[in-house]
C-alpha cells in the first residue's frame, strides 16, 4: 500500500500518539463527567449573558423531560432550525439526554427545503426561530406530518426583559408571531424551562446509537442525511484534543461556524466534552460583533470559514488588538488562499493558523496541521491519529496514485458515518471495502507528498472541463488572489456556445476597495493580462462577472448559485 501512517507520523508533534485512545461512553456521560468537574465554570457567553455549565445543563434537562413527556422515545429525530443561540446547545444536550437524535437545518433554507429535510428523517419534534415558524414552517406544516411538537424561540429570549424590548424596538433581530397549527402542539421554548422539571429521563445510550442525522451541503444535488454516532464524535473529538492539546476547563473558543453545519456543530461539542467556555455568535458576517468579543474575553482560538478571516481582515480595531493570547485560528470547510494567510498571520501571528480538511460524513475532521511542527501553507495537514488516507484514480476509484499525483481523497477510521438515511445505493458508493478496510470515497480531489502532508485541489464535481483538459476552480482562484483587484473570487464552468462538449471558465468577481472606483472594463483588461502571464491559455478565464460573491449559511462560496 502507497499510503501507510509511516509517511505522516514523521510529521506528527512529539508526544502526539499515531492511535487514540476512544472513551466507551456516550456524548452524554462525556457532558456530565464536565458538569461535575467545572459546574460554575461559564459555559457560553451569548451577547451579554453568561451560563454555567451546571446552568446549561440544568436546562437540558428540562428540555429532555419535554420531549419524553411528549411521546417521543430513543431514536426518535429532533430537528433544530436556529443560529447559534444557548438554545441551541440546551437543544442539542437536551435531545441526546432523551436518547433522541438530532438533525440541523439552515435557517436559510427555503420552506420547500425546510419541508424534505423533515419529510426524509421524520422527525417528531423541531425547535425553531419565531421568525422562521411564521415565515417558512407554518405555511408547509401539514406537509411535516410527523412533527407534533414545535418549540418556537426569539433569538433575544436569554436576554434580560429590557435588552429585549431594545432589540424589538431598534428592529435589530427578526420576529415571528406564534400561532396554534392543527395536530401540533406549538410551546415556546422559554415555557418549557419554566414548567418541565430539571429531571433527565432514565434513558441508557451506547457509543453505538446514531446521535445526529446532519445533512450535506447539496452542493451539487438533493442533501443527503448522514448517520453519525456517539462513537465518531467522541472519536474526533479525542482526535482533535490530542493533536492541538486542549487543556480541559482551561480555554475559551470564538467560533461563527454556524451550528446546524457539522463544523459548528463539533466546536459546540468539544466545548462541552472538554468544559471549554465557548462564545456563541448568532450572525456570521457580523465582524464587528466576533471582533467586540474578542476584545472583551480574550478567547485563546478561533475557528472560522476562510471568507471570515478575510473579511476580519478589513476591520481596524481587529487590526490593531493585541493578539498574544491568541493561540491559533483553525480554518476549514474551504481553502484558505495562501496569500490571504500571509496577511492574515501579519496580524495575529506567523503560524497561527491551523488548515484543517474533513466532511460532514465524517463528523468532521480527518486532516490538521500540527500546532508546533512544520506548517505547509496552502496544504490541510497531515492525517489525525487513527485515521488513513490513500488517493485513488478518479475513472476507477481503485487504483492508489503515486504520491504527489492528483486523485480522489479517501479516507479510514473512527469517525467514518454508518452511512446515508435511507439511502443504501449512495451509501454503498461512498462507503467502500479496500486493503479489509472500509473507505469513505469523499469525493474530493488532492494528493500528498513525501511527508505525508495533503493538498485539496477541488471538489471533483467543482471541475471543469475545458477543450479536454481537467481545470481545478482553486488553483485558478489562488493565482488571482494574488491581484489587488480581487476582494473574493470563484471560478466556475459555463456553457460554451460555439462547442458544446467543452466549458469556459467563468471569473466571478467581487472588487477590492482598492479598485472599486475603477470600470469593470479596465479591471477585466488588467485580469485577462494578469491570468494570460500566470495561466496555462485553457485555464485563463474568458469570462469576467464583477459582483458580490455569494456565500452560503456556512460562509463558503455558492458555487451552486453561481453555475
């Protein structure tokens, strides 16, 4: 076999383990055993108000002893439709507690989308921003026949009575009016912690036992739900704290990964399982709020989408804040241009940042950089422990590329999902036998090197095909960062009218403030020069579009949007 641990454990930072030892015990036991040991250690901070952990769990458990006393038993899905609110985290604790499973979806979805996510896992119950609940779910609830609670929220419900009535008033935050909805029971979140007593229901869970249906990002399609257990978090989680040394009870994370993505989502829970204060932020794009929190609580990392880095970039007192304490950024669910790192990590620090690659169907993480060893910029890192990759040939999916040549990432080990809900065909072409191992096939395409270091180049249903040639969008991304016209880029295929079996490559631009006095004529001639010296002619874009780029609810550029 081309690719055995023996290429990266050279790599690895002394003392970092090639296996990891896995707790046998559920997500649950991990919150409790944190519950015990740091009770009035803050939990979150959330725009002002600060919870325990005794607090939040507390709370947890009042949600739990609802969904019980609402008929809903052991395996049951509950899904949660907010931004990243205490709620949310009461609602994801609370549903594990009952020995339910939960299942995120994006506050940006539409009502149809909202409508199969719930159709497909069926869920019972759905937790659900007041906004969202008159706007999106009250018109298509007769279509979710198997929901029968709805626990609406206000994103403001954990403020105090005066900040709420402010935030209605300045028209800050999104409100719904809650309504009865035939064969429902509809009762507000901020009720139940009121009403239910702090009892958890007597309920026995395995590392076994499906904890989470998250559903990908249906990039190219209908999202798929995949099935994770307590088994593959608690083993990322063991993964992701050996490799970066988390000190349990000792650290505070500022994340805007949005938690209903797998990303988000893992933050929260290695916040909880290691009794990590995390600061919760409701609005990804609010730069100003991330860069007020981190002023006021010092977190020690960061874990954000690589557009965030890049937009912090533009804000002064972010700028200008004394980074010492900071002790790494974590980046991932997209490339982090190498030359924007470089900017980046003149503010903070040099080598601060932490490029991580993984997938919501292996909750999450399989590649990191080492936080003390030799960072290769530009490249995902090297494997975590107990995990392997190998890169096999895109035609067949078997033959293992020499190293340094590009293929399909796939990918061995604890965190691998039991596969897509209700889907056996898909599951069994993603999940594959070899060398008596299964594999995920992840559908992404890279390579490694000599020391065992991995290079994303681009999602293999993100290629382009241009007069015969594959073209990666990121490399044609890369080099035109490097032109200070460009603020953010994406490159897609489009149509070519005059040959029908080829594509061109389309340039989506969104200008820097440096040239946004400038014609988008005279930017395009600049581009079209700067691509032609730096571009083999079949990579360089022939069409040039200057607008903002659209970004999804997890930060990454549409780029189903814009093809």
């Amino acid at each position: 076999m081309v690719y055995d641990n023996s290429l990266w454990l050279g790599s690895y930072d002394e003392g970092v383990s090639p296996e990891v030892e896995i707790e046998d015990s559920s997500l649950v036991e991990r919150f409790e055993k944190m519950r015990k040991e740091f009770p009035d250690r803050i939990a979150v901070h959330f725009l002002g108000v600060s919870l325990t952990f005794e607090q939040l769990m507390s709370q947890a458990d009042r949600f739990a002893r609802c969904l019980v006393d609402h008929g809903l038993t052991k395996g049951d899905v509950v899904g949660v439709c907010l931004p990243n609110t205490p709620q949310y985290i009461i609602t994801l604790i609370g549903t594990l507690k009952a020995g339910c499973v939960l299942s995120g979806l994006s506050p940006l979805y539409t009502a149809r989308e909202m409508a199969h996510q719930l159709q497909d896992n069926g869920a019972k119950a759905l937790v659900i921003l007041d906004a969202l609940f008159e706007h999106r779910f009250a018109g298509i609830a007769d279509e979710a026949p198997d929901v029968k609670l709805v626990v609406p929220t206000m994103i403001v419900d954990f403020l105090p009575k005066f900040k709420q009535l402010l935030a209605k008033w300045l028209k800050k935050v999104p409100t719904g009016k809650i309504k009865p909805l035939p064969g429902k029971e509809v009762i507000p979140f901020m009720d139940i912690l009121s009403k239910y007593p702090a009892q958890p229901p007597d309920v026995t869970l395995t590392p076994e036992d499906p904890f989470i249906i998250q559903y990908t990002g249906g990039t190219t399609g209908v999202p798929k739900g995949a099935v994770c257990t307590h088994r593959n978090m608690l083993s990322n989680v063991a993964q992701f704290a050996e490799w970066l040394r988390v000190e349990e009870g000792q650290e505070v994370v500022e994340s805007a990964f949005p938690m209903f993505h797998i990303a988000g989502l893992f933050t929260s829970i290695i916040c909880l399982a290691y009794g990590l204060t995390q600061i919760l932020i409701p609005d990804p794009r609010n730069t100003k709020l991330i860069v007020g929190e981190m002023e006021k609580f010092k977190p020690q990392w960061l874990g954000n989408v690589p557009s965030l880095y890049m937009m912090l970039l533009n804000e002064p007192k972010f700028r200008e804040m004394d980074h010492s304490r900071l002790k790494f950024c974590v980046s991932g669910a997209a490339g982090f241009p190498v030359d924007a790192i470089k900017k980046f990590e003149a503010i903070v620090g040099k080598e601060k940042v932490i490029e991580v690659f993984g997938m919501t169907e292996t909750c999450v993480l399989l590649t990191c950089a080492p936080r003390f060893g030799v960072k290769k910029v530009g490249t995902s890192g090297i494997p975590l422990p107990s995990t392997s990759l190998m890169i096999v040939d895109l035609e067949t999916g078997t033959k293992e590329m020499p190293l340094g040549e590009q293929g399909e990432i796939c990918a061995a080990g604890p965190t691998l999902m039991n596969g897509y809900h209700n889907k056996p065909e898909e599951t069994a072409l993603a999940l594959r036998e070899h060398h008596g191992k299964l594999w995920m096939h992840t559908g992404d395409i890279g390579f490694m090197d000599e020391d065992g270091y991995l290079s994303v180049v681009d999602r293999k249903k993100d290629m382009i095909l241009v007069g015969g040639f594959n073209v990666f969008p990121r490399e044609i991304e890369e080099r035109l960062y490097e032109h200070p016209a460009v603020e953010v880029c994406a490159a897609v295929g489009m149509a070519n009218p005059d040959r029908p079996e080829t594509e061109l490559v389309k340039l989506v631009v969104q200008k820097s403030a440096a040239y946004s006095d400038k014609s988008d004529d005279e930017i395009e001639k600049e581009l079209t020069a700067f691509a032609r010296e730096n571009l083999a002619p079949y990579k360089a874009p022939k069409v040039f579009e200057f607008k903002e780029v659209p970004l999804t609810a997890a930060g990454k550029v549409d780029k189903k949007l814009l093809r």
